[in-house]
C-alpha cells in the first residue's frame, strides 16, 4: 500500500548538503536510546563526527520499539548523520568487539540504568583499561548512585520531581507536563557540553574522563531562577498561567481574531504601551507606573487591557506595538511556526533524502558557526547498514565479520 502523498512529494528535491567539517576528527560510539542520548549524540553528528549508532539485533532487545517506528518522524529525526552497527553485547565476541571499537573511539555516549553498564563490562574502569583517553558520557534518571540510582527515568518524571509541573499552568489547576520533552533534551545538551569540556581538558592531560549527568539534575537546573527563587529567598513559586512571575504585563492577551504574547519588561516599555493603546494617562498613574506598583495590582492591569486588546485584529496590534518598541509576538501553532519568514530564514527546517519516505524535513542545530556549520546530511541509516564497513575500518577482515554475522553477534 502506497503512503499518501504530502506537500513535500510535490517539491523540488532540495539540493544535498555538505557534511560539516567541525569534528571530523572525533569517534563517538552511540549506546543510546530514546531521547536525552540521542540528543547528545546527535549534536556531534550534525557538526561532523563519525556517530556509530550501536544497537542489539533484531530479536535481541525486548524494549527496542520504545523509541517508535524505525522510519517515523522521532528516530528520523534524533539518528540522522550516524552509521549504524548492529552488536550482541551480551555475547562475549560482541563485547570483544566493542572493546575493539573502543580503543579507537574519542567518547562512548550511553544511557542505561546505572547498574547495566557494569553488568556488561563497559563501564568506565573497563573501558578506561582498553583506552586511557575514552571519555565516557552517562545519562540517567537520577544519577549513578543514590537512593533512587536504580529508577527507571523518563521525562515526565523528571519534570514531576524537578519542581516543573508546580510552576507550569494556570493557578488551582494541578500540576501540568510541558509539551515537549525538555528534561531529556536538556540531559542530552548538558551531556555534550560535559563532552566537550572533557574533550578540551585532554587536550591538556591526555586522559579521557567519565562525565555524569541525570535528567533529574538537568530538570532543576532548567527550572534556573524559579529554583533558586527557593534556595535563596524562601519562596516557593506558584504557577501563574501564562503571566510572568514578576513582570507585568507579561503574558498572553487575546484579540479579536486570536492571542499574542505580550511582553512588558520594563517602566519605559510601559509608557510605549500606553501609547500604543492611547491610554497615556496610565502612563503615570500611581497604581501602574513602576513595576512593583504593576505587579500588586496585575488583576487590575489585565482588566484594563483585556477589553482594549480584544477590540482589534493580532496583526494590527503586532502591528502597532512593533512601531513604539513593545515587545509582542504571534502564538503559533506548529504548521505556523514553519511558515513563518523568519524561521525559514535562519533554515530551521532542513531535508534529506530518504529511500522509503522521499525527501524529508528535519529540525537542524540551532547553532550558527561561521567557518564549519552543522549539517544534515544523510537519514538514520538502515539497522545495521554499516557494519561491514565499520568492522574493516577497526581490522577485521571480511571471514571474521562473516563468522560474526554467521554466529548472530552483529
């Protein structure tokens, strides 16, 4: 059965890209799975590095469709520029093997509960044996030891017990996820910029070192001023909505076609907004014209705004907040998101060839290098495409990775 056609099949084949040169000269040995890894792993891919994508064979991995569908729009887009091994490591000739790869690989990137590492013997002393200057990245739920060490991880736990789903949705309402997955994206972040400080540090020592992060940790860390709101003053912040914490007026406001973000920061961005609204005398007024004057009477502020707001279009008040300096900005469905000039001008959105799906659309790295950017180069690779290659490039020859493949170790 054929799948339905898209917008994208009637689109000119986007012309291919360049690898990025950035980090050609680093091997990273991909044992993630899910998403914080993944993210990780795939930041060093975009910008160049060899990603070998290590996963069981098939029949081997009881949890192996937790990710999704091999050929859907999440692996798609979290494996894309890695070669793919496939590799029994519970068998003792598919740890040899890995062990082999090790000893040419800069970083090892997995995230496993904490105990499974050292069960399979490839935990840091293990590897560290094979290849003084590996660096090995581990991501978990909550931390390689402690009371909890053990837990499974996911995000929305993670976003529980970081102090997120407290902080997220309207007052009285009960606690309320994020909509995307911000505790593992943030584990994977902080993970590659442990790599990299370990990375530049060997430079110095020669020794590779095991760099250690949880989605748990990455979750308060993310939480930034609302965490330390607590740690410092006391204060345990309330959810508000959609308003600021502390700035008024901040938050959304609805129009008469829709709603946008409004984002009032400062007294003087206050006066500009009483201009745009022709209500100058609230500029000055007692009860609003500084911020912790706002702040006390934020019901007040909104009852004034609401009804001005709602009066006219989004795009006349983007419109007219724009040309007295307010900040203000649309609220986009995804579909929009896309669309919009800006978002194609700094080419969020870049396409691959697929062999099964045609060309598709991926987010690229929100990062901009002037001389060696990121690239998308290339889909997540067939499950166990690269092997032969990747086996040749590490000096077994073609009866060895017979025999292996014979024996159901990749």
């Amino acid at each position: 059965m054929s799948r339905p056609a898209t917008a994208q099949d009637a689109a000119p084949a986007s012309p291919a890209a360049a690898p990025s040169v950035a980090l050609t000269n680093l091997r990273i040995l991909d044992l993630t799975r899910v998403r914080a890894g993944p993210t990780c792993c795939r930041i060093f891919a975009d910008f160049g590095a060899d990603v070998i994508k290590i996963e069981a064979p098939d029949g081997i991995d009881p949890n192996e469709t937790m990710s999704g569908a091999r050929d859907g729009y999440d692996m798609l887009n979290l494996h894309r520029n890695k070669r793919s091994l496939t590799l029994n490591l519970k068998r003792k000739e598919g740890l040899a093997v890995f062990l082999k790869l090790v000893e040419t690989a800069d970083v090892v990137v997995e995230n496993y509960r904490p105990d499974v590492k050292t069960r399979l013997g490839i935990d840091y002393e293990a590897l560290k044996a094979r290849n003084p200057r590996i660096i090995l990245a581990s991501i978990s739920g909550f931390g390689q030891d402690g009371p909890y060490a053990k837990r499974a991880g996911f995000d929305q736990i993670a976003q529980g017990m970081g102090g997120l789903m407290w902080i997220t949705g309207i007052p009285g309402q009960g606690p309320v996820r994020a909509g995307a997955a911000v505790a593992d994206s943030t584990a994977g972040l902080y993970a590659a910029t442990g790599i990299l400080v370990a990375l530049r540090e060997r430079d110095v020592s020669g020794l590779g070192q095991w760099v250690q992060t949880s989605l748990l940790q990455s979750q308060i860390a993310l939480c930034d001023f609302q965490a330390a709101r607590y740690l410092i003053e006391g204060e345990v912040p309330p959810q508000n909505g959609n308003d600021h914490p502390y700035s008024t007026p901040m938050g959304v406001v609805e129009t008469a076609d829709g709603f946008i973000n409004l984002a009032v920061g400062g007294d003087g961005q206050w006066r500009d907004l009483c201009t745009a609204i022709q209500r100058s005398d609230l500029a000055h007024h007692p009860d609003y014209a500084t911020q912790p004057q706002r702040l006390a009477h934020r019901a007040d502020v909104w009852a004034l705004l609401t009804p001005i707001f709602a009066a006219d279009t989004s795009a006349s008040w983007l419109e007219r907040l724009e040309a007295v300096g307010v900040p203000a900005g649309p609220i986009y469905r995804m579909d929009e998101v896309f669309a919009d000039p800006q978002v194609a001008h700094l080419n969020v959105a870049q396409s691959v060839p697929h062999p099964r799906r045609g060309e598709v659309t991926l987010v690229g790295q929100p990062i901009g290098l002037s001389r060696t950017p990121a690239a998308v180069v290339a889909p997540l690779a067939d499950k166990g495409a690269d092997c032969d290659a990747i086996l040749a490039d590490v000096g077994f020859d073609s009866a060895e990775i017979a025999a292996l493949r014979a024996e159901g170790v990749i």
